[in-house]
C-alpha cells in the first residue's frame, strides 16, 4: 500500500501542471536533430526494472537517460547501472521540470493505468513525446484527453503495444489484410496467467486493476488485428474463483465480439488460468498461434503448411527502437493513441455488457 501510496501522489494536479511552463518547453520537439533520443522511464517497477531498461541497452535509436520514481532507495542502483545523471532524476512531485531538461526527448509512462493520462498530460505539457504502456487507460475519455494534449503540443503519443511490433504477429496481420483463406468466420482468443499477489495494483479498482485492461487487450487485439476490423456488438461475463483477493475487479473476463463481416470471436482472459492463444478459422483455412503474446517469442502455423516463427530478440526493444525513429523522421507510428482508444471503447463495451446482462451495441 506504501508503493500504491506513492504512485498515487499529486493527482489532484492533472490540469495544473500542463500550463505556464518554461520557454524551453518545445526543445525535444524543435531542437537540434539527435542520433538517439534520451528516454525517462516514469515508474521503477517490474517492467522498467526487467525489461525496459534492459531493451533500451539494445536499441540503437534512444538511450536510457532518465528516471521518475517515488522510491529514493531504488536511485543508486540504477545510477551505478546505467549511469544515470543526477540532473536526470526526478520524483512525481518535481516531474514537470522535465520541460528544461533537453537530455530527454520521451517519457514512458509504466505506471498503474489510472495514472496513464495524469502523466502523459503532463509530459505532453512539458513538451515531450509520450510513450504510454497498455492499457492506455482506464476510461474513453482519458484515452481522449491523452490524445488531445499531445496533438496541442505537438507530439507524438504511441502505446506500448509491443506484439504489434512482433513480425510473428505482423504476419497473422497480412492474412488479414491479404485473405489468401478467404474471408475470417470464427476466431478464438485468450490470455491470462495465474497471479499469485494479493495486494498488487491489478487488485485494486482506483489503480485500474482488473484482468480486461491489462491481459484482456491481448485477446481482445487477437480478434481486431486477425479481422482487421472493429467490432460491433459484445457479450460478456465477469466472473471470480478467489472473491477474497478479486473482491474489487474480475479475476476473469470472457466476452463474445460481432464484426461487421460477420465473423464471431470467443474470448477468455484471466489471472487465474494460464492461457496464450489465438486460432482463427476461415473460409478456406485456419491460422493458430501459441504462444500469441508472449514477451519470449510468438509462432504459429497455417493449414496450407505455412509456418510463422521469425526470430525477435527483444519486442521491447523493437518497439522502442521503431517508435524513435518514427519521432526523429516524423512518420506515423505502428501503434499511435487512437489504436490505444479503440481498444478501451470496446473495454468499455464489455465492462457494460458483463455489469448488465445483455448484448452491448459498439
């Protein structure tokens, strides 16, 4: 609760601190052409700790060269690890000086979802390019509110959908987009691990816990990239196995999505059960992957023989590194804001069907 506590500081803010700020507010979107552009990780938890700042080693378009954090005894091992300046550090509180500091050019934001938007708002104000991890936010109209501040200022906001990076999960893309199966008649999707935490923020309502936004998007992005399309209407059920930890949020979602083509999907997510797969069935064919989502390779196969399995290193560093690059040469990012929005209106959608009983209109 301490952790939560701290993350949770200076809410009330959100407005405040996107105005009056200094002259240099616009350096990392004006200034000088950089080879790499400096990144600040915004909260040092598992997935900076893990993943990210370990990926950033790797990239060749950015670097790691800040950090926010509310935690003053995690700063010293992170200096001597990646040689962090300390005019590089920053806490929540004093964040918004970020706007004078041209050593960073982007904030990534990998904090709790209720917290996406305080934060890319205010990196926005400050004039500096956003990274938001998934879930983009909890509600339709912060993903709004994200997308507006950054077009106002004048840059660029991506999520961080790392599989859409991934050239296995590309490849399932192109089927749609090139039908050689003919067209899309039934997918299945799902994604969940079982979590063991008791007290984790994905535990917590105010935080934006629940198991929808944050393993529900991969299966939810299974069935919107195999079709390509947007759903229009879905089915969904919440449910628990552990009420005493999952009191707050659903421990599991399945939902049911119609698209306008007709094809149907079935969709399972979990933090109770262990489960990474896709399988969509067409006219002509089927295409199934397992793992789909996974952070240490996704494959697949294909009924005419067709085998998906290309080599990635690391998604988060292609990520990152395809993200700089379409900041530095001003080109359209693989997964802007608005892809993030159209997950969460139909989160929304579901969150609405499961609470009512009935088919929800997308």
């Amino acid at each position: 609760m301490e952790k939560q506590r701290r993350i949770f500081i200076q809410k009330a803010g959100l407005i405040a601190t996107s105005t009056a700020l200094a002259p240099s507010t616009l350096w990392s979107v004006s200034g000088p052409k950089k080879e790499k552009l400096g990144v600040a990780l915004v909260g040092l938890g598992y997935y900076s700790t893990d993943l990210l700042a370990p990926a950033l080693q790797m990239t060749k378009n950015c670097e790691l060269k800040g950090i926010v954090t509310g935690s003053p005894e995690k700063i010293p091992k992170w200096q001597e690890q990646y040689g962090i300046a300390d005019k590089n550090i920053y806490n929540y509180q004093n964040f918004d000086q970020i706007a004078n500091n041209p050593d960073i050019d982007v904030v990534y934001v990998v904090l709790p979802p209720a917290m996406h938007a305080e934060y890319t708002i205010r990196a926005a104000g400050a004039g500096k390019h956003v990274w938001c991890e998934k879930p983009m936010a909890p509600s339709v109209a912060d993903c709004e509110a994200m997308i507006k501040a950054c077009r106002d200022n004048k840059v660029k906001l991506a999520i961080g959908y790392r599989c859409q990076h991934d050239p296995n999960i590309q490849a399932y893309m192109k089927v749609a987009r090139e039908q050689p199966f003919g067209k899309v008649r039934m997918i299945t999707s799902a994604a969940g691990y079982f979590d063991g935490r008791t007290t984790h923020w994905k535990q917590n309502k105010a935080l934006g816990g629940g198991v929808m936004g944050d393993m529900g998007v991969y299966a939810l992005q299974g069935a919107r990239l195999a079709t390509g399309e947007e759903p229009i209407s879905v089915l969904a059920q919440a449910s628990t196995t552990r009420p005493e930890v999952y009191h707050e949020v659903e421990e599991t979602m399945m939902f049911q999505l119609e698209f306008p083509s007709g094809a149907r999907a079935a969709c399972h997510t979990s933090f109770g059960i262990n489960m990474n797969y896709l399988q969509v069935n067409y006219e002509k064919g089927w295409l199934k992957m397992e793992p789909h989502s996974s952070y240490g390779g996704n494959n697949g196969s294909m009924s005419d023989g067709a085998i998906i399995n290309f080599p990635l290193e690391s998604q988060q560093a292609k990520q990152m590194d395809e993200d700089a690059a379409a900041i530095m040469n001003n080109t359209d990012l693989i997964v802007p804001g608005e892809e993030g929005l159209r997950d969460i209106r139909v989160v929304e959608a579901i969150y609405r069907s499961a609470g009512d009983n009935c088919i929800v209109k997308i």
